[in-house]
C-alpha cells in the first residue's frame, strides 16, 4: 500500500527570499547545501512512504532510531526536487538519502513517481 500527502506549495520560495535577505545570496547558498535535508522536506509539495528504513550496522548496546524512508516532491527557490529523505517518528528530516533537481514539475514528478 503506497500513501501519498500533498502539502502546500510556496513555503520554499518564501524561506529562500527570508535566507538571501538575512545572510546574503553566497552565505544563504551555502546554508542551503549545509541544510538541504530540512529545507527540501519543509518545502515539500507531495510525499509517499517508502517503507521502514533498519541500519546494517547496528550495535546491541547502540538503540537504532525508528525512521522511514519517505520520496519527496519539493519546490524550493523555483527549482523543483525529488529526492528520498530519512525522517523519524516525529516527522522530521533526518537525513537525505539522495536529492535531484529539475527545472520542470514534470521531470521531477517522473523522478518522484520512479523513486524505490
């Protein structure tokens, strides 16, 4: 069974301006790289559930944390994403698996549609 949100659009766009305008166009660029996972899942559009993600390296003494592999659809900065992001129990980002940008909704609804 595949669940799908969709969420609203803009909020992207809207964080983007808000970081040029506080930090400058260079050092907003650089915050963006250094917090693509959290910047690319607020401003998601559609998301689907990929299933359970389990650690292959797991300790008995280290308590692996419960997350989901979630595929994304974002629009960000008038880019649109795809990409697959770890996000934890609370429905935050966790990590970002792998993230790809396209200039057109479509090529990135045909990479969000494709994503495993």
């Amino acid at each position: 069974m595949n669940m799908m949100t969709t969420i609203e659009r803009r909020r992207g766009d809207m964080q983007a301006e808000w970081l040029r305008a506080e930090f400058g166009a260079v050092i907003a660029a650089r915050i963006f790289e250094a917090e693509a996972a959290d910047f690319l899942w607020e401003a998601r559009v559609r998301e689907r559930y990929l299933g359970q993600h389990f650690d292959v390296i797991c300790d008995e003494d280290d308590a692996s944390e419960d997350v989901s592999r979630i595929a994304f659809l974002s629009h960000f900065d008038g880019s649109w994403y795809a990409g697959i992001s770890l996000v934890d129990g609370e429905g935050v980002a966790a990590d970002l698996l792998w993230k790809h940008q396209f200039d057109t909704v479509f090529e990135a609804e045909l990479a969000f549609d494709r994503a495993r």
